[in-house]
C-alpha cells in the first residue's frame, strides 16, 4: 500500500479523540500533546499515567465507554482499546464523518498512519514502512537518533534566526541558495555539539558578510 506523506500542523483548536485508556493509549496521547493537540480520552479506566494528565488539565476525559457519537466534534481519532468490537465501531463512525482515523495495530481500518519520528526541535524526520515492520522503523529511528543529536535542535533554530538577514543581504535567488547550502555543509553544526558559540558567530559571519558569489558562477 502507497502512502502520501503529510505533516499536520495547528492541531491546538482541532478535537482529537482517543479510545482506550492503556498503555498504548498513553503513548498515543502523549504524542499528541508534544504537538499541543486538544485531546480527549474515551475510556471507563485509565493508567497511572493517563490519570496524572487528566489531573493536570492536559487531557480531557469521558470516563465511560466509547458510545456511537462520541466522535461528532473530532477532527482526528485513535481506536486503542484491547476489543474488537468496539474497535470495529469507532472506525465505522469515524468513516462515516470522513474523519482522520487509526486503529492501533490494524493496518486495514486506517487512513492514516503515525511513522516513527527523530525530533529534533523543529527538525522532524519520519520513519515508515507503511505498516510492515515497526521493529525496522525502530531500529532506523535509534540509527537517526544517534547521527542527528540535539545539537541540530539549535542549527535548525539558527538558519531560521537567518533567514531574513540572508534575504536582506542577497536578493537573488541563486545567491541565497548558495548561501544556505554553504551554511549547512559547513562545520556549524559540529561546533554547536562542542558549545563553540564564539566560533559559530565567527563562522557564520565568514559565510554571510564574506561570500564571493563569482566562484560559484
């Protein structure tokens, strides 16, 4: 199965609704807030963890069983409970409202698939085998992890601090492209991971204020 790969972002004023209330849907939900996603969770019990967010105000609950309505305001929803049946029902309405769906494990009642994701700040790399081998997606996940450490977190909140210092500089186009692919083959990245401020304003005042277009002609 093709998949189209999309990134949804502004999910604070969108209902987002999780059925189950175990560990999964813990994990879920959890995945969710780190988005600042509304969520609500569905479920007559809860785990420890689920609770302490309810307790907090971060998740909003109905604590009772899923009911064929619960997903009238949804935007998005997760099946995520241990029954069949009731699996079966949330995804049956949540087609019919034409609504984003995914039933954990059940790669057959899905539209959409969460992959196996590296943050990084506002760097996002998504890992998917569209469902065939989680174990896989894992383990090039932990290979991601390891190659971009957090020191990409502050790079990426680097070159969007320049973007508009770079326009301002080079109007042209082909200037600016030259330009960020010389900032980001550079070793900025490297000096950030060693805490070499110093040299980073160096480097990236090298780059910018010192570029010789002609060479690149």
């Amino acid at each position: 199965m093709k998949s189209y790969p999309i990134f949804l972002v502004k999910l604070q004023d969108k209902c987002c609704i999780l059925v189950g209330g175990g560990d999964v849907a813990e994990r879920k939900v959890h995945s969710l807030l780190e988005v600042e996603a509304r969520v609500t969770v569905i479920s007559p019990s809860l785990t420890v963890g689920l609770q302490q967010l309810v307790e907090e105000g971060r998740v909003e609950l109905v604590l009772r069983e899923y009911q064929r309505g619960d997903l009238a305001e949804a935007f998005l929803v997760i099946g995520a409970t241990d029954d069949a049946d009731t699996n079966e029902q949330v995804w049956q309405e949540a087609v019919e409202r034409g609504l984003l769906v995914n039933i954990v494990d059940d790669l057959a009642r899905c539209n959409f698939i969460v992959p196996s994701l590296v943050r990084r700040g506002n760097l996002c790399l998504a890992i998917s085998t569209g469902g065939k081998s989680p174990a896989l997606a894992k383990r090039l996940r932990e290979r991601l992890e390891a190659e971009f450490g957090p020191e990409y977190a502050e790079f990426v909140a680097l070159l969007g601090d320049l973007r508009e210092r770079v326009k301002a500089k080079y109007p042209e186009s082909k200037e600016r492209v030259a330009i960020w692919y010389r900032l980001v083959d550079s070793d900025i990245v490297e000096l950030i991971r060693q805490g070499r401020d110093d040299l980073v304003r160096q480097r990236v005042k090298e780059i910018i204020e010192h570029f010789d277009w002609t060479q690149c002609k």
